[in-house]
C-alpha cells in the first residue's frame, strides 16, 4: 500500500492554491510581473510595399510607441502601461502583459525614412514601408571580351 495525499491544504485556502497552481510561492506573487511582452508581428507583401502589422490593443501610440529607422533596421518599440493597478480584495489575476518591448527589422538597402508612413487604428499598428520589393538596382549583364 503506497501513501497518497489528495489535498493536505484546506480547499478555502485560496491565496495558496494560486500561487502554487500559476507561479512561484513568494511574498509579492499578487504584484504584477514586469517581464515585458513581445507584440505579435506580420509583414505582408502588398505590390511592391512591405506592410508590417503589430497587436498593440490598450497601447497609447501618442505617449508610448516610437517607430523609426536605425541602422538600417525598422525599430518599433515602447510601452505597455497598466493603468488599471488597484485590486479589490487585494486579488488579481493578470493575463495581460505589461511593459516595454522592442520589434526590429531588416530593411533594404534603398529605403530611407521617407518611404515609411505609420499608421494605427482598432489596436493595431501599421506601417507601410514603400519600394521594399522594388528592386533597387536592376541586374545588368556584362559582356565577357576575349
């Protein structure tokens, strides 16, 4: 005969049962967890334009998004703030993240800032970069002389 406990803790106690069931035991387990977050991305090909779409629902693209070209790079970055902090009971359960992010991506070689134009609406972020798919220089054939 083996020893089995079905449950050693008594099933009210709900603050332990929480914590064990979605994370670590800790004193500051009802704080939230600031690990940041990582918006889902696509970049779709729309004629010759890249179009990058980004979820940002809930994000204030005014105060807390930056778009920008850096070496080269298409960066996006910024932050998701919790504006809604207070707990009744001192109970929460967060399945939204919070926090800064960073999206980076390859540009071309040709495009410049100005062939970038952003975009948001219904929480997405859009941004359309123009010519990505044109070819920048056109292939040439060099004849070969003996």
């Amino acid at each position: 005969m083996s020893n089995l406990a079905l449950w050693s803790r008594p099933a009210w106690d709900t603050d332990r049962w929480l914590r064990d069931f979605f994370g670590p035991a800790s004193a500051d387990w009802f704080k939230p967890v600031n690990t940041g977050f990582s918006p889902a991305a696509e970049i779709v090909k729309d004629g010759d334009d890249a179009v990058v779409r980004l979820e940002l629902p809930g994000v204030d693209v005014d105060k807390d998004v930056n778009v920008e070209v850096d070496g080269g790079r298409l960066v996006i970055h910024g932050e998701h703030r919790d504006e809604h902090s207070e707990d009744k009971d001192g109970r929460t359960l967060r399945e939204i993240r919070y926090g800064s992010f960073r999206r980076s991506f390859q540009l071309p070689p040709h495009v410049t800032g100005e062939a970038i134009a952003a975009s948001y609406d219904a929480g997405v972020l859009t941004v359309r970069v123009a010519g990505a798919y044109a070819p920048a220089n056109q292939a040439q054939r060099i004849a070969i002389t003996k």
